[in-house]
C-alpha cells in the first residue's frame, strides 16, 4: 500500500469501490503503488521539487522501489489530464500555487511527516493606501 508520505499530488479517479488513499491518513485497500507502477511523474532534471523528490525517495523506508520519472513540466501535465481523464492513478510532482489545481481539484497532497518539502510559506503584498480606490484592478491582482 503506498504510504501517504510525499507531498505529490494523487490524481485517484475512477475506483469502482469508492476508494481512495486521502490527506486524513485514512487508507483502502487499493494498492496504489502498484497501479502507478511505483513511478512518480516529475518535472525537469535539476528542478527544486525533482531534487527535493529524489531526497524523499531516498528517506522515506515505504518509498523503496519508487522511481521518479524527470520529464518536463509540460509532460507532467500531460500525463497528469491523461491520468484523469482514463479515470487511472497516477503520482506526480506538485505545487501550489499551480493552475493544475484550479484545472483538475480532486488531486490530493500526500503527506510528508518528516517535512522533507519544508513547511507551508506565507506570501505577502504590501501597496500603498488609496491603491484600491485609484486602480481597483491593480489592487485585485496583488490581493
């Protein structure tokens, strides 16, 4: 059973059954390891996340046997609406903020206990007063 322990994205459309391996920890008894092949859809060599990802493979005990296929961004999307729209499984690099999210939103993050990916970071705009009333369009896009 693959053990929700990356912070990847889980695209588990179309088990018959219902079932799913979710971001609460609560697990079935689909083997999504095995349906995916033990392979993670990545984005190029080099990339922060892909070198964050061959770490996580090295530490995690559960993601032995796993490989991380590197490809290109525009791959793992590929792959990814491919996976979907098969209804199959498939594990691939994300994050956010991500249009993939907003395109395909039952993907799930797995969870990294050991914080391999580092923690949740905050993003902060700053805009002078009287900016919302002078040029609300502006002030939307920074919000």
């Amino acid at each position: 059973m693959l053990v929700a322990s990356l912070v990847h994205t889980l695209a588990a459309c179309g088990s018959d059954d219902g079932a799913s391996d979710n971001s609460n920890g609560s697990s079935d008894d689909v083997n999504y390891s095995e349906e995916v092949e033990h392979t993670i859809i990545g984005i190029e060599p080099g990339a922060g996340i892909t070198v964050t990802t061959e770490k996580a493979i090295e530490e995690y005990d559960s993601l032995s046997g796993w490989n991380l296929e590197a490809s290109s961004t525009a791959t793992m999307i590929t792959e990814l609406q491919e996976a979907i729209e098969a209804e199959e499984p498939i594990v691939v690099t994300g994050w956010n903020p991500h249009w993939m999210f907003a395109q395909f939103p039952d993907m799930e993050y797995l969870e990294d206990p050991k914080g391999i990916y580092g923690e949740a970071e905050n993003i902060v705009t700053l805009a002078r007063q009287g900016l919302e009333s002078d040029h609300p369009e502006a002030f939307k896009l920074i919000d």
